[in-house]
C-alpha cells in the first residue's frame, strides 16, 4: 500500500520549494497572503500566482509526500474501472466529485487507486482507506496535476442538464461556474502552458463528447490536451469574462479584450468567439508587452535586402510600407526601423492596435473603434502635432491611404504595414483602394514583404548532402520561377533535424524572417503609370538585385538556418501568385 508521509513529520511544501531555491522568500509571503484571502492548498496558491511551474510543484510534492507522480498520458482508466472501484468501496460519484477525488480498479486486480485534489484531505483518507481494508484491497496513491485529476473526476462526475444560454437562471449559473477555482486553474494552466511554449494563439475548440486546446508555436498549431466536454461550459465563461464578453450570448460572433498580467507579464488579450455546431470555438490572441527588440540581423534580414531597408529609412519623407499576413513580424521590422531612427531630434508618433511595444521617446497612441477613434482620425491629428516620423499600423482603407500619401508628400516619413502576398503586389493594393497611379509613385519610397519560417533546432539538426526538396528548386530554376540559388550565395550548408526534446520533437526552435524589399525607382515609376503587370514589375525589380520571399527562404535553407520543407510550407504559394499576377493577399 502507498500512502502518504503522515502529515505531522511533513516540511510544508513552500518549505520544499524554497529549499530547493524554486520560490523566494516573496513567493512565499504572497502565496501565504493569497491562501489566507482565499482557502484552498499552499501549492495551488503558488501556482496561480506564477511562482512555480506545475511540474517543478509535482516534483517536491512527490519528494514531500514519497508519492509517485502519475502523468496526463497515464489516465486511459475505462468507465467500468471507475465503476468496479466505487462498487467496492460502496462509494457514489457525487461523494467523490464533490471532494476532487477519483478512483478506479482494473479488472482482476486487488489494488485501488486514488488522486485527489488534496491527497491529505484527513476525511477522504479515512473513508477510502477503511474501506479498502475492510473489502481486502491495496489503495495506490498518487499526486498528479490539476488537469490529470480533474480529468478523473470529470470522468465519474454526475452530470445535469444543460441549459440554452437565454435565461437569467443559466447566466448566474456560467457565472458561478467561471468563478469556481478548479475552472481559474484550468484556464491559468492554458495561458502558464501558452507562455512557457511561446505561443502566439490559444484555440479551445468544442465537438461533440470533448474539447481540445491547440497552441499556435511558431506559426504551426499543436494539439495539447483534450478535456471532457462537460468541462467546457466553465471555461469557456471564464474566458469571456476575462475578456469582457457577454458570457450570456452564445447565438452570436463576439469579439473581446483586456490586459492582463500574468506570471509577472504584462499580455494583450484579444478573443474571438464564434458559434459553432457543438459550442464556441475561442481563438485567444497573446500579444506580450516586449521589452527588448531583436537586432535586423537576428531577425533574418541581411544583404541586399538590408541594404535596401536602411537605405529607406535613411530617407527624410515618403511612406514604406511593410506587407505581409497577420503574424508575420511586420510590427517587429518596423519597431525595429523605429528605434534606429529615434534619435531624440525628431518628433516620432505611431497609431497602433494595440500597442505591442513600449518605446521611450516616442508618443504612441492607440485607436479605439467603440468610439470612433480610427486609424484615419487619429493620423489627422497626429499631422496637427508637428511629427517628423509617423508609423501607422495598417492602412485598411482608402481614407488612411489618402491622409498618409498626403503626409508623406509634404515632408513626412510615414512607415505603415498593408496585407498583400508580396511586395509589389502592394501597389495594385493601394491602387484598388483608392489612391490614384501618381500619388502611389508621388509617395511611396519602397516597399517590403516578410514572412516567418521556423528554424531548425540547433540541438538536433544535423547536415545533409540532398535535402528533400532541392529537385523542385532545380525545375523551378529551369523554368524560370525562381533565379538559380549557387549565384546569390557561397557554399551550400543543407541541414535537416529529426526531433528532440529541447525541440519537443518538432525539429525546430524559433523562427526567422525571410524578406523581399524594392525601391520605387524611375523605371518602376514609368510602369505603375503605365498599369504595368506584375510580372513587368518583377523583371524591373530584378534589376535592383530584388530576390522574392521564396529565393531568400531557399538562401535560408542553404545557409541551415531552415529547411527547405518549411520554406515551401510557408511561402511556396507567395512565388506562384507573384509570377501569375495575383495580388490581393
């Protein structure tokens, strides 16, 4: 039989932790503080106020309690194990549930097993061990994580009816629900795993007999865990709630957010809610509150591409536009661009949605469409306040096209960001929202393109002579898609990666820009006047030295900085549209 450790020659568990040097003498203090307010366990008071991880917590309470730790992966009990062990400890699932319990036995064996919320809840030992001894049966205890526990419980819970969302009775009842403190930490479990994993986006998606959580991790979405769908009501009102969504409106597209602080961070959180056949699915957006920007080159852009950009920026007025899909880095580049250009002699203001980075020196506003504040009326107003530099984050339509054209012809450099699938394909953008062939030649100095691919996992990658993928860059070669990769760079490094666990088996760790960049130039001038195709566009641009996204993505991969799978994944249909002329993103 495994027990616990009894409780009388226990250190507590901020006594373990601290020990081990896991939590500060504040960690502790705070926990404590919280405990007091609000019940509940020491460790659980650590957790949700960031201090520890789950799994550095699991490891002192198996230290504490000599306990072993049961794993998420380890819970593939059946319903009739569940049922065999609460028919032999004469035990309902009410009783159980209610106390954040969970047993099972399997068939033919003499052992129960228990995991709980609170191992050392004195009343659920006494009742289960007694009668365990008195049915003539071992009992295995465990400790475990919250989700592992409450996916037990989950599994024997009685469960009610399930009301429609339209009453005041059901709003009350969510309401009480998102408050519970099991649902706060399974939903401060999702944002502590999304932090830890660096993920850009939290999808909870709802089917018919569960809901999973996936994570978007460089720019790729991974599925995390799957929950029962009884659980999902709660979470999903807890969401809400914290991003200031109606949790009674279940009928209707909602769109939320709030700042919040977590785990000593400061995120922007946006949400998306949309009805779906089996309930809502909810895209949460983590946008953190940076501190530190990468240098040009540590984000990918080098050679002529740099060349290109700093020479843009080194001009005194004209727009430059960076293109690309949402999560692509352009906020980054141009942020970047930003702060080499404060030189604390010129007047810089950015209009942003949201403001993602904090920036000394310079005046950031951010737009606000509950009252009007759009990006057009706010880049107004920015003109009235004598700026020399103006980034706008999107020109969306054809008003703030106008109002940053007319900024820049009259002395302004205005950086902005626009969704197009190329560089060049940004000037037929401009054109179909509204700004006239010579205004777009008037104003805009040059344009950039970036993309995101996922490097390779240093730890794990490993050279390789014929990478999977090289045929396809020769008959892209041959047929003119692309320029032939061995005259735009030295000797090839190809360099593929099979997985690891610092990776967690993905082969790749981060992600790096790819770029195309161009300058508005006389002989790009005359063809945008004419109503040039894209492909005139192209072969003018080609002689500047312009490379597109795909041959600087296969410069990347013949560096081994990435693969060329990942490039193709990314950016193989962007090549395609560029040379066939379509243009809008």
């Amino acid at each position: 039989m495994t027990t616990p450790t009894s409780p009388s020659r226990l250190a507590s568990i901020g006594e373990v932790l601290r020990a081990r040097g896991q939590i500060t003498d504040a960690d502790l203090t705070q926990a404590e503080r919280l405990q007091n307010e609000a019940g509940g366990l020491l460790g659980q008071a650590l957790l949700r106020i960031g201090a520890v991880s789950e799994e550095d917590l699991l490891s002192a309470q198996s230290a504490q309690l000599g306990l072993p730790i049961m794993s998420a992966g380890a819970v593939s009990i059946t319903p009739d194990d569940y049922s065999r062990a609460m028919t032999a400890l004469g035990l309902t699932a009410r009783w159980l549930s209610s106390r954040g319990a969970a047993v099972w036995q399997e068939a033919d064996s003499d052992t129960v097993h228990l995991v709980a919320q609170n191992i050392l809840n004195p009343e659920l030992r006494e009742v289960i061990e007694g009668r365990a001894y008195r049915a003539g049966l071992a009992l295995r205890d465990y400790v475990s994580s919250n989700q592992t526990v409450e996916k037990a419980v989950f599994h024997i819970r009685d469960e009610g009816p399930s009301g429609d969302g339209n009453t005041d009775d059901d709003t009350a009842r969510l309401r009480e629900m998102a408050e519970e403190a099991p649902v706060i930490d399974f939903v401060n479990r999702v944002f502590s795993t999304a932090l830890r994993e660096n993920a850009s986006d939290i999808h909870i998606e709802p089917f018919e007999h569960k809901f999973q959580v996936r994570y978007r991790i460089d720019g790729v979405l991974h599925t995390k865990q799957s929950d029962p769908k009884s659980q999902f009501d709660a979470v999903a009102s807890r969401i809400k709630l914290l991003s200031g969504m109606d949790i009674a409106e279940r009928r209707l597209p909602q769109d939320g957010r709030q700042s919040i602080r977590f785990a000593g961070q400061d995120i922007d959180l946006r949400v998306s809610a949309l009805p779906g056949t089996w309930g809502e699915s909810l895209v949460m957006r983590l946008l953190k509150k940076e501190t530190e920007l990468p240098d040009l080159e540590a984000i990918g852009l080098d050679g002529h591409a740099k060349a290109v950009l700093q020479d843009l920026l080194s001009q005194p007025n004209g727009i430059i536009l960076v293109t690309g899909p949402t999560g692509s880095g352009k906020s980054t580049t141009l942020y970047r661009g930003l702060r080499g250009l404060n030189d604390g002699v010129r007047k810089i203001i950015t209009i942003e949605d949201p403001v993602e980075y904090d920036m000394d020196g310079i005046i950031q506003i951010q737009t606000n469409a509950a009252i009007g504040y759009s990006f057009a009326k706010g880049l107004r107003a920015i003109l009235r306040q004598d700026p020399d530099i103006i980034m706008v984050g999107e020109i969306r339509d054809g008003e703030t096209a106008t109002i940053a054209a007319q900024a820049a012809l009259t002395g302004h450099l205005v950086l902005s960001t626009l969704h197009t699938n190329s560089a060049l394909a940004a000037v037929a953008r401009l054109i179909d929202i509204g700004l006239e062939p010579y205004m777009v030649i008037s104003a805009v100095r040059g344009l950039v393109a970036q993309r995101l691919v996922r490097r390779l996992c240093d730890n794990c990658a490993v050279d390789v002579k014929k990478p999977d993928g090289e045929d396809m860059i020769w008959s892209m070669v041959k047929s003119g898609a692309i320029i032939d990769p061995t005259k735009l760079s030295g000797k090839a490094r190809w360099r593929e990666s099979k997985g690891c666990e610092k990776c967690s088996h993905t082969g790749y760790l981060g992600r790096v820009a790819i770029f195309e960049t161009v300058k508005i130039d006389d002989a790009l001038s005359e063809d945008i006047l004419k109503g040039a195709s894209l492909p005139k566009l192209l072969s003018n641009a080609r002689a500047q030295g312009f490379i597109t996204l795909l041959e600087d993505g296969i410069l990347k991969a013949r560096s081994g900085v990435t693969s060329l799978t990942e490039v193709f994944r990314v950016c193989g249909a962007s090549t395609l549209d560029l040379n066939q002329g379509d243009t809008d993103a």
